[in-house]
C-alpha cells in the first residue's frame, strides 16, 4: 500500500469515526430529551396524585377525625354550656352554638394548653360571671332571656323574653328625621337608655366569645 492509498484509507476511516461520533451525540440528545420529558411527566403525575387525590383525602380524614372530637366533647360538656347558648346567640345571631365555639378555640390551640375539664370549667365561670353581671347592669334577674337587635336606622335594641325593652340606642337619623335634640316644637321627646350602657352590654357580649 502505497502512501497515497494509506491517506484515503485514513481519511475514510477519520469519516467513518466522525459519523459515528455524530450518531451518539443525536443518540445522547434524544435520550435527554426522553428523560426530561418523563421527569416533566411524572412530575405533572404527582401534582396530580397530591393535589386531587392524597391531599383531599388527608382534609377529609382530619376533617373526620375533627367531628369524631367534637363529637366526644360536645358529649362530655354540652349540657354545662348549652345553658349559654339563648344568651350569647341575642349578639351572634339564631344558628350560634357555644359548644362549636368552645371547642374550635380549644382544638385549634397550638402549643401548651390546660386540659378539657380546667377549660371548659373556666369557661363556664368566666360566662357565668360575665353574663350575670351584664343581667345585673340592665336590671333584670339572671334566669332573663335577653335579645339584641339592630333598628333599620343603626340602632340597637336590648329586650326580654318578654318584649320589655331594657336598653337601647338610637342610630344615624335619616333625611328629614328629626335627630335628638332637634325635635319639633311642641313634639315630646322619650328619654332613651344611656348609649354608653348598651355600648358596654355588647362589647360585654363579644367578649364572651
């Protein structure tokens, strides 16, 4: 073989080799591009998995095991708080219910927290004591069901179970309405409650809360 004939045969070989090298660079990019595609697809699969499917799940167990403790709460104090329940639902409105509200603020307590037996006690004292004293502001006796409405002018208006009005407020006098101290001459005026009482009886009430 002559020197001419060892160029060629190197150069076809050099060609040869550079095919080659072509061929696994193709090779290497289509398998990158296989293995990002299936990373984006199992990705876009767990999303998937955790958005709609563990996640859901897991709200709805905690959410049941969060029925199952009231459930069991509500068992073992409701008859201690329920007696609350016609007082405090005057402010918060027909569809309150004292025992959810006692053990919501209980069971999302995070951190150290005293007992069901010591809170619920507590509780009932501090709502005992609150509401007797609010009773006792207004001049009516402790075993009083008492309602708080609002006027369609703002105001408020604190009653008895029977349609006694004990205090109330005046709210902001419409158009053409005489407000206080501007009435008509000749026209008697009612003595109203003192507005910083009633102000005080529901400030008292959100207290409760």
């Amino acid at each position: 073989m002559n020197e001419q004939e060892i160029y060629a045969y190197l150069n076809t070989l050099r060609d040869a080799v550079l095919q080659v090298v072509d061929r696994v660079k193709e090779l290497e990019k289509k398998v990158d591009d296989s293995i990002a595609s299936t990373d984006k697809k199992v990705n876009d699969l767990t999303s998937v998995v955790y958005d709609e499917i563990i996640n859901p799940a897991n709200e709805y167990i905690a959410g049941q095991e969060k029925e199952a403790r009231f459930d069991d709460f509500n068992e073992k104090y409701g008859e201690k708080l329920r007696p609350f329940n016609e007082d405090l639902s005057a402010l918060e409105g027909d569809d309150f219910d004292v025992v959810r509200e006692a053990f919501d603020k209980y069971d999302d307590f995070e951190g150290d927290k005293m007992g069901e037996d010591e809170y619920v006690e507590a509780l009932v004292e501090q709502l005992g004591d609150k509401l007797s004293s609010i009773k006792s502001a207004l001049g009516v006796p402790e075993d009083t069901e008492i309602a708080v409405e609002q006027t369609e002018d703002g105001g408020t208006i604190v009653t008895t179970e029977d349609g006694e009005v004990v205090a109330s407020t005046e709210g902001e006098a419409t158009e053409g309405e005489a407000t206080e101290g501007e009435a008509t001459e000749g026209e008697a005026t009612e003595e109203e409650d003192d507005p910083g009482e009633v102000a005080a009886f529901e400030e008292e009430l959100k207290n409760l809360k």
